[in-house]
C-alpha cells in the first residue's frame, strides 16, 4: 500500500510539473514569441539539455543562470569604459579638425593619405 501512495505522489508531482510547462508554454504562445535566431535555438537545446541531465525542470536551471549572471556580472568588450583621450592628429587644411587615432578615419585624413602625406606627416606635435 506504501509503494501505491508514493507512486500516486510522484505522479502527482510530475503532473504538476507538467501543468507549469505548459502554462509557461501557453503563455509564450499568447505573446506570440517567436525564436529565429539559430543561436537563440541552440541556447534553449542546451537549457533543455541541461536540465534534462540534472533532472532539473527548465526553470530551476534558468535559475541558476540567473543567479550566476547576478553573481558574475558580464562585462562589455574591454571590461572598463575608456576615457577621452587627447587628439594625436591635426588637419593641415583646417587646424581646428583633429583625430584620436581611434576609430574610423576622418575623410580629411583619407584625403591627406591619397595626397601622399602620411601620418607622421599629421600628428600633432607638442
């Protein structure tokens, strides 16, 4: 008789399981949400995956990677925000146009660069 009520409990459980999968799915269906991202794909197989293998429900996996995000925070390209930083060229043409040396080149530096100058030719010298 043990065994019968455990059993009942466990498929209790699991059917509960199972009505939260799929009110999460219902809800997802009524926000039309759609994934076409091949990368966004990939994510979810392995967050499924993942909780499949630890016989963990999709929640509690994302969860943890929540919890991890929180704890290790992502960080952008270069982790620290550059500063501003002096201007190291000047156009002979017009001193009042300068460039860092950062980034995509001004027209006025292409245009010195056809006329054969270099850019030693433009720094600034202090």
């Amino acid at each position: 008789m043990n065994d019968i009520e455990a059993l009942a409990r466990q498929k209790k459980a699991e059917l509960r399981r199972l009505q939260r999968e799929l009110e999460q799915l219902e809800a997802l269906k009524s926000r039309r949400l759609k994934v076409t991202s091949p990368e966004i794909k990939e994510l979810a197989r392995s967050i499924q995956s993942l909780a499949k293998d630890r016989m963990m429900e999709t929640e509690a996996v994302l969860e943890l990677i929540r919890q991890a995000i929180e704890r290790y925070p992502l960080k952008g390209k270069g982790g620290k925000p550059r500063g501003t930083v002096p201007p190291k060229y000047r156009n002979p043409d017009n001193p009042s146009e300068t460039w860092t040396g950062r980034g995509r080149k001004p027209r006025w530096v292409v245009a010195a660069l056809e006329r054969g100058l270099t850019l030693d030719d433009l720094r600034i010298r202090d």
